[in-house]
C-alpha cells in the first residue's frame, strides 16, 4: 500500500483491519496490535475515513469508537474513482479549450482526455463483470450476507 502512495501508518492500519477476522478493531487495540500511538492511529484512521476505506462506529454501550474497513473495500473505491476520473475528465476538456486543440500542449491534454474516458467505460465495464463473477464465488462467512451492491 506504500508503494502505491499511501501513508505507511495508514497502510498498517489498514492491513491491520483487513487480516481482523470481523473487519474492525479499538484504537486501543489497533494501538497494541501495531505498536504505535494512539495519536499515530488517530492520524491514520482520519486519513483512512477522508478516503471512504474506513468509518468510525461507537462500541454498544461504550464511549469507545470502533473503526470498521467498508463492505466490498475494493468495489467501493473503485467506484470512487469513477467519479475523481469524470471530475478530472471535466478538467482536462477545458484545459484542451483553453490550450488549443492545435497546439502540442492541447493535443497532449486532449490525448490525456480520451485515456481517461476509456478508463472510465472499461472501469465500468469492469465492475460490472466483477458483480456478476462475484455471484459464482461461495460465500465465507464473512460476507454472506453482503453483496457489492451494499458497498
């Protein structure tokens, strides 16, 4: 998760709560389980929550916060990056107008617009076919119950 750009305490936190058999963990215990401060944990959770991979819970009956990965991570994010793209899409296309679609800067932005838009169609396409393969895995335990749609 580092390599890819995240921060390497949020990283940990991550992968703490990814290999949790329930998906959630304290801060107290992500704090032990990973020998870090409840400061660096709080940091990385915040960061974690900012990026929709996380959210907080409140434990029944307790005041502690129960930090939890959401259902289906991966569809999650990625179907939040679809809409990061067509933002970044929306960008470029002016940035085209604004360069010139003659010129080697626009043609380069206009290059950059036309990844981005088969990006988008082949993520879709994509997610669409995870859906349907998802259906022929045997649930564990752990998702029975949950389908990509819930994400």
């Amino acid at each position: 998760m580092t390599e890819a750009g995240m921060q390497r305490t949020a990283s940990r936190v991550f992968a703490a709560l990814l290999a949790s058999d329930d998906a959630s963990m304290t801060s107290a215990e992500l704090s032990e389980r990973l020998s870090i401060s409840p400061a660096a944990v709080s940091g990385a959770v915040r960061y974690l929550t900012q990026v929709s991979m996380v959210s907080r819970e409140r434990d029944p009956g307790s005041r502690r916060d129960r930090y939890r990965l959401h259902n289906q991570i991966w569809y999650a994010s990625l179907t939040q990056r679809d809409s990061v793209l067509t933002r970044w899409e929306q960008a470029l296309r002016e940035g085209v107008e604004s360069l010139g679609r003659d010129t080697p800067a626009g043609a380069r932005v206009a290059e950059t617009v036309a990844f981005f838009e088969f990006l988008q169609k082949e993520l879709l396409s994509l997610l669409d076919r995870w859906k349907e393969h998802r259906e022929t895995l045997t649930p564990n335990p752990g998702n029975a119950s949950r389908r990509p749609e819930d994400a």
